[in-house]
C-alpha cells in the first residue's frame, strides 16, 4: 500500500489519529464513466452492458448502459469545484491530487468515500445490472483509492433492489482493508418495509453503518425516489432533497427497523438534520396516542432516532441570526447526531476550518471526531 503523511499534522505537531478531522463524504468519481468498471467485470457483463466494444455508441439510445443521474436538473454554476478539476482529467478522479488539495492542508486523519457516480444505480430496474456494477466499483475504490492513500476509507456500495446480492457483497466485502460502512442507493421503496431488512442484518452483523445519501435521481427516473411533486429548477430541487429522508426516517422508525436491529446504525450523508427535530416531536406527541397501531416500539420514536440515526454536516445551515445556532445544535442534540462532512468535490463544499467555525470547540470536536469514531469504530485506524 502507498501511502502519504499529511503535511499539516506534522508540521503542526498535531496527533492526527487523535485528533485529525474525519470527513464522512468524499466522492470518487470516474474519468470515463462506467468504462472505468470494465476490467473487474466478465466479458458476459460487459457484453450485457453495451461497454465492449468501441465507444462510438457512448450517447446514443439503447445501445449502452449509463449510469442513472440527474440529467434534467442542472446546476448552471457547475456542479463541481472548478479548482478540483487538473487540465483533462475530472474532479476527484486522482487520488493523489485529492490528498493533496483535501487532506493535506485541512488535517484530515480519515475521508470516507462514498458513491462517486454510482449514487444513483438504485433507480435501475433490473437489480442484477446494479449489483453488478455495485461489485465492479467496489473493487475498482479499493485498487484506485484505498490502496494509494492510507487516510481514504471506503463505503461498500450494493444494489438495493436485490437484497440477496446484497447480502452476498456485504459479506463478501466486509472485512476488506479500509471499508468502514455500507452504501446502499436509495430506490422508491421507503426503507422501513422489510425488503431491506436482510441487508439490515448483514449490516449489524459486521457491524457496519449503513449509510444513504441523495441519489442525484430523485423525480428523474421511475424507480427512483420521489419528492411530493415534481420540481422545475434546480435550486428548488436541490433544497426539497431532504423529504427523501425524512420519508425514510419516519419509515425506519414507524416500522420498528431499530427495536429488530439494535445494533444498526444508519448515517444519512447530505440529506440535511435540522427536519429531524420536527420529526421527533411530532412523531412522539402523535404515539402517544397511537402506539397500538405500532406496538412493537418500546419507547418513545425520538429515542430511536437519537441512538441509532447520524447526519453529516454538509450543507451545514446559516440561520439569518447567527446567535439561534446554538439553542438550534442543543434541540438537536447535535453533539450526539451529527458527523462532519465536506461533499468535495462538489459546488457547495464545506471547509473543516470553516463551516463549523462558530461551534464551541468541544462541539466541534464531537462532531469531526469523536462522533465519527463512535460510528466508524477501530475500521478507522
């Protein structure tokens, strides 16, 4: 394995395993798209994806597989930090510049990947194609990223619309240097019902968090998830991503996913936090009264919540009045739910010296540390 020290924490004398930030989501993007997956494919999946031969038909209707994004909704500012770009080659696509203009100067112990393009192949309908390409990118983050870099830890991703290959992948991967969770796409069906509850297992059983993030699909594709209407504008679309969540979280709790799983931990990367706290208070003054129709949760729905859900920070929130940040963190118990994030390489990019900035420092240090660390556990060293 290759690896790189970062330069801030030695120059700085800081310890970096005991204090270097941890950023739960950095995605790893490819340079020339599903094709960067053909060499841990068979020919046969090659084949079956389009991808084999000749790249004349790139583009083109029905005569190649593309990965699921958002293809109608689209950022007129760019979707990607101009500065991560190098000439020719992508955003994210090389991990060595990644460190070196990421982890290097911000102090950065350990960066989870998450997804890159492959965020959106729950909205696929055959689950085969998707699982396959979920185990060709798995393979493809530990060879280009994980082995370069000692600081990059991988989310393993698997097809949501199989759960028995996802099972398989899970337990096939789990125990590969430098994974620390599970990425699972999201797809239109709510995460409550017990479909996925075979991956859930496998996921407590290796005690791995299973992380979700927006799908960049969302209202674009059939089987994708779907917001309550359908949005003209990006920017309405971009800030309505978070009903995703809330729709899934309600689902998980309501469906008692946590009192059959008590060792499952889901962690929901870029899908904003501060809808939770109407969901706890609502959801629990709403049980009270009718908790025989879910009479498996034991205790009030909020405390599920609180053990079992995390939020990453980016897009951190900028309250007009920045004195209501703290009474906001302490309603949200902030120092036990959310987990620092940066989102590099995209527009909205939250700098650790920065986004956090008007958190005490002991918060702070829950949010880019400690809290990490609780979930990642010993994968991370």
């Amino acid at each position: 394995m290759t690896t790189t020290e970062a330069p801030r924490g030695a120059a700085d004398g800081i310890d970096l395993k005991r204090n270097g930030v941890i950023d739960s989501d950095v995605h790893p993007n490819f340079v020339n798209g599903i094709r960067d997956l053909m060499p841990y494919m068979t020919e046969t999946w090659r084949t079956r994806l389009g991808i084999s031969g000749a790249d004349w038909a790139k583009g083109m209707a029905a005569a190649q597989f593309t990965l699921p994004l958002d293809y109608l909704y689209i950022n007129p500012a760019g979707a990607y930090r101009e500065d991560a770009a190098q000439p020719g080659v992508p955003p994210a696509t090389d991990p060595v510049f990644t460190a070196q203009q990421l982890l290097d100067p911000h102090g950065i112990y350990r960066a989870v990947l998450l997804s890159g393009q492959c965020l959106g192949i729950g909205a696929m309908p055959d689950g085969m194609v998707a699982a396959t390409i979920a185990s060709a990118y798995n393979e493809w983050m530990c060879e280009r990223w994980l082995q370069q870099d000692e600081r990059f830890r991988g989310a393993l991703v698997v097809a949501p619309q199989d759960p028995e290959a996802a099972v398989a992948e899970i337990d096939r991967m789990a125990k590969r240097d430098g994974v620390v969770a599970v990425f699972m796409p999201l797809g239109q069906i709510l995460m409550g019902e017990k479909h996925y509850w075979p991956i859930y297992e496998a996921c407590a059983r290796h005690e791995l968090p299973l992380v979700t993030h927006p799908s960049g699909t969302e209202n674009v594709f059939a089987k994708a998830p779907q917001m309550a209407g359908t949005p003209t504008f990006y920017l309405e679309w971009h800030t309505a991503l978070g009903q995703i969540h809330q729709s899934n979280t309600l689902s998980m709790l309501c469906h008692g996913v946590f009192e059959k799983f008590p060792k499952l931990t889901h962690v929901i990367a870029e899908g904003g936090f501060m809808w939770a706290l109407e969901v706890m208070w609502k959801l629990d003054r709403d049980w009270k009264g009718l908790r025989n129709e879910v009479p498996w949760l034991t205790r009030p729905p909020s405390e599920y919540l609180l053990d079992h859900v995390r939020f990453t920070t980016q897009p951190f929130i900028e309250p007009h009045d920045p004195r209501h940040l703290a009474p906001l963190m302490e309603m949200l118990h902030a120092d036990r739910v959310l987990m620092y994030s940066s989102d590099y390489p995209h527009w909205d990019f939250d700098n650790p010296d920065r986004a956090l900035a008007q958190l005490s420092p002991e918060l702070r240090r829950r949010i880019q540390v400690e809290t990490p660390r609780e979930v990642y556990g010993d994968r991370l060293d």
